[in-house]
C-alpha cells in the first residue's frame, strides 16, 4: 500500500463537531502534522470538503508514484483462454529447463486455504479475517518462501520479453509474493513477541524492528524474490505499478488491514489470474462497508481511498476513472449514482486477524 498511519493521506476516525471557521487552515495543518480529520468534519460547503479531497489525491499521488519507473516496457495479460491455449500448444516442444522455469504456489494455496477463509465483520467492516498464528506455525508457509527465494526470475522474464505466457506467470508471482511478504511482517512480529501477541496494525511492527524504527513499514526488507532482497513498496511500485497497466492489481494485493480488499483464500494462478483477479474486483467494489457503497436516498458515492489514492492507476485504456471501474464490476442493485459529490470512507488499518 505504501501509505501508513503517520502519513498525510491516512484517514482517522476522530469524533465530529467541528465548524467551519477556520477549517482550511486545520485541514493544511492537520494534514502535515497530525494526520487527516475525520470526513464526518468536513461539512457544507462541500467546496472545502472537495478541495481537501483534492489535496490529499496530489499528496498520494506524489508519494506512491515516486518509486515508479515510467521508461518501463508494460507487460500485458493475456486472456485465461488464450494462456491455457498457448500452455498447451506449446508443451510438446518446450525442453525441460522451460517447463521448470513456471513457479508452483500450491505450497501458498494450501496455507490461503487453511488459514485465510475465515468471514467476519470488524468495526463495522467486513472481510476476511486472517489466523496469522496459524501462518506462524504452519511449515507450507515457511517452504513457500523460500520457493520465493530461489525462483528463477531471469528464465521469467527471458520468457515475458518473448512470449506472452510468462507475463501472466510474473503477475501471479508477484502478487502473492506482496501477500506473502505482507503477512511475514506480522508473523516475524508475532515469533518476537515475549507474550506470543500480534500487532495491532501492520504499521506497528518496525517498532520491535531494532534496525527500521521509526521507518514505514513498506520500506522495510520484506523477503527474497530470485535473490533479491524487496520490500513492499519495491513489489507494488516499481514492478506491478510499472510492468503492468492493470488496476485490479489494486482489488488483489492486500496490506493485512480491515480496509484493504479481502485476501484471497487461495493462490493467484497464471491459468485463471483473469477471473481471479474480476471476482477480486467484485467483491471488493461490491462490499458497502469499504469498496463502495451508495446511499439509497442521494444516490451519494462513498469510495475506498484506494480509488483517491491511486486515481491514475483507474484512469486507463481499461477504464477512463475510478468510478467507471468500479462501475465495471459493481454487483449491487442497480441504481443511479450520483457522481458530483463523492465521499470516501475512513482507511482502518487494523490487523485483519481473526480473534483467539
């Protein structure tokens, strides 16, 4: 995500009665010293509330797009139908360094499987709630990354610059590989932990980290990829954000947080990484309590900041702006929306955990 709670784009709830006397000037400060107010502040005239919604967007955008690499080659994604095809075209005459170089993630699948399908609802949101203590303790998880460690990455990308079927395989890769890492941030702070506790937030956890206090998390080294030490914000920024052109990386990746899509309970796969990542989408579009929701009376939009945050990344060949995305995929009732007034609700940043 690359966004914590000590940034300016962070969201809080913190009670209401604010006037309008004065608010641009708290909003200015409020957003470079102690965080963003909560929205339930911002009241009539909605001008104020707009240009703080607008200051906000410019902040993130600056920060997320900092470690982009815009000289860099987009990978497309091929359709599932067209993956599957080529796979089995194709396999008679691969020789078997070829066939060795696609990356297995049953190892992830059965750890998704067992620990992540639990269904809950948190502070007034829902999702799905993660046993990270299981995670710890579970051997398919310690095995997977070290699969992660040894992947052959430059066979990968040999592949992708030549043929289409590794550009889905890299997808796949790497978004589990955000997922993956994401949690082992929580389950090394729960291992160090005296009385075997998990943080409250996944922004806690430099703070047991003797080497990165005071850093974001996201900058932190999360793990090995093919021998290369990354960290979060190298995963989603200067690879998925700058290899693919594909805004329901957004629907798939998930920073271990209530307001975060829900984590998948099983692997992404290459052969089915289409109708995984659209079932992502509707979902998390489709959740009221975080992707959107429309109020049945004003027709009013209330959004994930995610869409604010990473507004250009929605605004492409695919769709033309965050609302027509997220129009593509809602599975609510059918209503009008109205687009003039756009809300956006809170980021909880709460450890989406289950409770033991």
């Amino acid at each position: 995500m690359g966004l914590n709670s000590s940034n300016v784009v962070t969201s809080r709830t913190s009670g209401s009665g604010c006037s309008n006397n004065g608010l641009l000037v708290i909003l200015m400060v409020s957003l470079f010293v102690v965080g963003v107010p909560s929205v339930s502040c911002l009241t009539p005239p909605s001008a104020i509330k707009k240009a703080y919604f607008g200051l906000e967007g410019f902040i993130a955008k600056r920060k997320v797009n900092q470690d982009l690499d815009p000289t860099a080659t987009k990978f497309l994604v091929d359709s599932d139908e067209d993956f599957r095809n080529s796979i089995g075209e194709g396999e008679q005459s691969k020789s078997n360094s070829d066939r060795a170089a696609s990356f297995d993630h049953s190892l992830w699948d059965m750890v998704l499987k067992k620990h992540a399908n639990y269904r809950g609802t948190v502070e007034g949101i829902t999702t799905n709630l993660v046993d990270y203590r299981g995670i710890a303790k579970d051997p398919y998880f310690d095995l997977y990354l070290k699969a992660l460690a040894t992947v052959d990455l430059e066979t990968l990308l040999q592949r992708a610059a030549g043929s289409s079927e590794s550009n889905n395989e890299l997808l796949a890769l790497y978004i589990n590989a955000y997922n993956c890492l994401c949690i082992g941030h929580v389950t090394k702070y729960y291992k160090a932990s005296r009385k075997k506790e998990l943080p409250p937030s996944i922004n806690a956890v430099t703070k047991t980290m003797k080497d990165y206090r005071g850093k974001d998390i996201w900058d932190v080294p999360a793990g090995i990829i093919g021998g290369k030490k990354v960290s979060l914000n190298d995963i989603e920024h200067k690879i998925l954000r700058s290899l693919w052109e594909e805004p329901r990386v957004h629907a798939s990746i998930v920073c271990a947080s209530l307001s975060c899509p829900n984590l998948r309970p099983e692997a992404f796969v290459a052969e089915r990484i289409n109708a995984q990542m659209n079932d992502q989408a509707k979902a998390w579009v489709s959740d009221s309590t975080k992707g959107i929701n429309i109020d049945t009376t004003t027709r009013q939009v209330t959004m994930s900041r995610i869409f604010l945050w990473f507004k250009e990344d929605f605004t492409t060949t695919k769709s033309t702006s965050p609302m027509a995305f997220a129009k593509q995929y809602y599975q609510g009732k059918e209503q009008q929306w109205n687009t003039d007034d756009v809300e956006y609700f809170p980021y909880n940043w709460k450890l989406n955990s289950i409770v033991k």
